[in-house]
C-alpha cells in the first residue's frame, strides 16, 4: 500500500481531549490514518481517525499531548505510520514509530520504510500445506501441536508464566530455526522489556531476533498501532527474503484493551461489557496478516491475558475464533508447581488429527487425555475417601495420571537462574517415548517426584536409583 497523497498541507488546533484532537483545514483535508505533526520539533505526533466534515477531522495522539494548545498549526505530509524495514533491523529494539529504542547506534539514512497498514495476503497467495511447529517443550508437542504459519494462543490470568513460556520458545527456536524471531510488546510492564532484552542478549539469540514495545505507560494510540507495526517488519522477512518469522505477541489483549481506550476517547457507544463495537474487525485486520504464505509463514504465538480467568469474555473468545492452538494455564497447576502450567484438558490444537500428526501420536494424546480426564473424575471420590477405597485399575490409573503429569513438566533455559535446575529441551520422538513407557506401566516402582523436572524419561530411572540409594 503506497502513501495516500504527497502533498504538505497545515492546520491548526481546534480542540484537544486527552490523546483526542480535533484540527481545522482549509483545503486538502487529510485522509484516515494519515500522520499530523505538531510541537516545536514535531514531536507530538496525531493519526486522523475521523473526518468530522469538509474541513475538521479527528485524531488521536499517539505521542503525549503536553505543550498542545488550540490555535497551534499542525503540519501533515500527507503519509501514514511507517517503520524501518530490512537486514540491518535485526537484533535491535523498536517503538511504534520505528526509532531505535536500544542506546545503540542510529540506522543508517537509507533504510527502506515501510506504512504499518497493509492487506493480508491474498487466497492466491497462501500456502494450504499443513506443516507441524515444535517447540522442544512436552507438554506442547504432545498434546498441543502447534501449526508452521498458524496462530496459537497462551490463554491466562496474571502471573501463572505467560511471559515466561513466550521466552523459552524464542531461545529454543533460535536454536534450531533458521528464521527470525519477532517479539512485539503490547501494553506489558516496562521492566519486562528491559529485561527480556539483556536475557535475549546474554542467551546470543538476539542476533536473529527484533524487538518492538509500546509500553503500558504509552498513550493508547500508540499502543494500538504497535501490532500493525511489528507485523510490518514480520512481513518484510516473509515475503523479500522468504525466510520463516516467528512472531511473539505479549499481550494480544492489551491490543483489544487499547482499542477500547480510543473507541471510548472517539465517542463510540461501547458494546458488551463495554468493549469497543469494531472490535472483531480490528483483531480481524492484525490477526488475517498473520499467515502461511508459498514465500514463507509467519507463526505466532500470542499471549492472552484472561480477565478474571474467564475464557468466556468477548475478548478472549473473538481471539479464540483466529486460533489453531489453544494453550489454556492453569492458576491451579501453578500453585502445584506444575510448570509450565498448562491445563492439559483445555488446552487443544487443530492440528491434533491422525493426518497430520500420524496415527501413533493422535492415539497416544487420546490415551493421555483418557487418562488425565479419568483422573479428574476420580479426584473427588479421593479427597473424600482417599487412594485406598479405590478399586486397583483405579489406583493404577491414578498412578500413571499422576507420573504423567510430572513428566509433562520441564526445567527452561530461561528460569534457569531462579530455579537453579538446568534448561532441557526435548525432542517429539523421545518425548513420545516417555509417555508410552509410563501408560505401559514400566515405571511404576519408581516414587512419583522421580519424573519431576526432568527432560527424556531415562532421566527418572537415574533420580529413582539416586532416591533409593539415599534411602537405604
């Protein structure tokens, strides 16, 4: 999509709101999304939402409007938000208006930009291959598969590891993935940046990675246009240099939350439970961009921050309709020190067919389902009566639930430093192996806290052996 119109044109203040601004024009009215710049060194920077008649139109701020005064003349060129885009962006650190953010040196004056609103591919150019995405993390590739090109997302309230399995996933597809890794920051904590950053950074992965953020303390303007943004730069490495993306999203809710804020700002009539009434359609406008091309795919993965922990809020439901992967964390696996804490029975993926993951994975995470759901009916009868009024299948079955659900957990590389345990990263097929081995039965000596944290399965007949040595 090229730039509107080229065309220098000023206007001046008519009245500002908060981040809305309303700007007069005596001829050559700016269209939608056309960029006005205002302040003494253009720093306060206003995107046109509305045109109010011939010659008003409305915007919002996308920068703080401190120093805006009506009568003030504002300036437009007549071109819309735009980013840098190309080789030298990787391994550096953006805000929504393309300036580096990082203190490192300034790009170079002939770095290509590229307008943040662009189409989502077209039917024809889309790639209709279904191809499996592993991640190195078991409880994921097992149950959860998640799709190359596809969308999954990390549903959750706050604080049981979003964040943190968003980081693991980057170090361990930088690791094997020759594709770029992008991670847009939507509306989270400051601190978080910073220190995803330095950890990128200390990890060697930051060379194969771009960074954007538009920060909870940003106005909601620029908060809502930083997905657009990141996608933009996604796109570049897609379609130019067809090379695989994986794009983070931390956190897609907080991209519905700042449409909110400008849907309320602009005096729109809000919708249920006050959100905006566009909603669908602007989650449709970023989320339709991200997509498996014949050049190459952008797979995303998004968090999405749950209000209250209830998955049927409009937000986390219209998210739900663009997913192939649903990963579901669990408060209450969390508690248990359960990590990563992902709700195995609510979690689910599209790609979990025996079509795509073949016949042995799809009946093995059927047998695991079965079981883990069996032990969930049975966890009542326990906690009244407790294990020993159980019939012997049950207890058997209760046994090998309760050794899966601590094989399916796993140290990260990227908590390493807080758990003091070793990052591992397993591969589907051993992973496979480990769940097999335990629903056969072979590992029921073995003590439960035995295939806890652990990576491949033969690493619990290592800590069982050490566990019995100790105790004898």
């Amino acid at each position: 999509m090229k730039n509107i119109i080229d065309i220098s044109s000023s206007g001046k203040v008519v009245s500002v709101r908060g981040s809305v601004v309303d700007i007069q024009f005596d001829m050559h009215l700016p269209t939608i999304n056309t960029v006005l710049h205002a302040g003494d060194h253009e720093q306060i920077i206003i995107e046109v939402q509305e045109q109010r008649d011939a010659h008003h139109v409305r915007g919002i701020a996308l920068t703080p409007t401190q120093g805006l005064t009506r009568g003030m003349v504002v300036e437009t060129y007549g071109k819309q938000l735009s980013v840098p885009v190309g080789k030298s962006i990787i391994g550096r650190m953006f805000d929504v208006f393309g300036n580096t953010i990082d203190q490192g040196k300034a790009l170079s004056s002939d770095v290509e930009w590229r307008n943040i609103h662009q189409l989502p591919p077209s039917l024809a150019e889309r790639s209709t291959k279904s191809e499996i995405f592993l991640t190195g993390i078991k409880a994921i590739d097992v149950l959860v598969p998640l799709e190359r090109g596809g969308k999954a997302g990390l549903f959750g309230g706050a604080g049981v590891g979003k964040t943190v399995l968003l980081t693991e996933m980057i170090h361990n597809m930088v690791g094997h993935n020759k594709g770029v890794s992008m991670f847009c920051g939507i509306g989270e904590r400051c601190r978080e940046g910073q220190e995803l950053y330095h950890d990128m950074k200390a990890a060697g992965v930051l060379d194969n990675m771009v960074m954007m953020f538009g920060q909870m303390n940003e106005p909601p303007g620029a908060r809502f246009r930083v997905g657009h943004a990141a996608l933009t730069m996604a796109e570049y490495f897609r379609d130019d240099e067809h090379r695989d993306v994986l794009l983070l999203i931390d956190n897609i809710f907080r991209f519905i939350q700042a449409g909110m804020e400008v849907s309320g700002l602009m005096g729109q009539m809000p919708s249920r439970l006050g959100y905006q009434p566009t909603m669908g359609t602007e989650l449709a406008k970023l989320e339709e961009r991200i997509a498996n091309t014949v050049a190459g795919a952008i797979t995303s993965i998004q968090a999405v921050y749950v209000p209250a922990d209830d998955l049927t809020d409009p937000a986390a439901v219209h998210t739900f309709a663009h997913l192939s992967a649903s990963i579901v964390l669990s408060r209450k696996k969390a508690s248990e020190g359960l990590y990563p804490a992902i709700d195995l029975l609510q979690s689910s993926s599209k790609m979990a067919t025996p079509g795509i993951i073949g016949e042995r994975h799809y009946n093995l995470a059927q047998e695991i389902r079965h079981t883990l759901a069996q032990y969930e009916e049975l966890k009542d009868i326990i906690a009244m009566l407790g294990l020993e009024q159980l019939s012997v299948d049950d207890r058997n079955l209760v046994n090998r639930a309760r050794r899966l659900e601590r094989f399916l957990t796993q140290p990260f590389f990227t908590t390493e430093q807080f758990s003091g345990m070793k990052g591992k990263e397993v591969a589907l097929d051993d992973a496979l192996n480990g769940c097999e081995r335990i629903l056969a039965d072979e590992f029921k000596d073995l003590p439960e806290s035995a295939f806890y944290m652990i990576g491949v399965i033969d690493e619990a007949k290592e800590k069982g052996d050490i566990a019995n040595t100790k105790k004898n």
